[in-house]
C-alpha cells in the first residue's frame, strides 16, 4: 500500500472510528453469526486484517478460546 493510499483511507475512516462502535452495535448479531459459521476452531489463529475498530475481536475471541490467537490489524489510526 502506498503512503498516498494508507492517508487517504485513514482521512475517510479516521473521523468515524470515535462513534463507530455506537453506529455498529446494531451489526452484532450478523457479525456473530457469520463468526459461527466460519467454524472456527478452539485454539486457531485467526488473522483480521482491516479489523477497523475491532467490533469483531471479542467474538473471535470467545469462538477460539482462551488458547486461541487473534491478530487485528488496521491501517486506520
């Protein structure tokens, strides 16, 4: 990713991510249930790249259990 592009998304996402967490909480239920449908197993590593705020970390979390690995990363600040 070019400098150019990371500055541009940042400056579109960046004024959101305060109030993120209000505007998605109504998408929980969707991101819990794509979470079960992936299957994903105790103790797995999961990779979220583009992880924004991280509505979906605590989620992940509880389907790989405490043995389980999550790495969030964003590009956003």
């Amino acid at each position: 990713m070019t400098d150019r592009t990371n500055a541009a998304i940042q400056a579109f996402f960046g004024p959101h991510a305060a109030e993120w967490e209000a505007r998605t909480a109504k998408d929980v239920p969707q991101i819990e249930r794509a979470v079960a449908e992936c299957g994903y197993r105790r103790g797995a590593t999961i990779l979220d790249l583009g992880c924004g705020t991280g509505r979906a970390v605590p989620l992940l979390r509880r389907a790989v259990g405490p043995a389980g690995v999550i790495v969030a990363i964003d590009v956003t600040v």
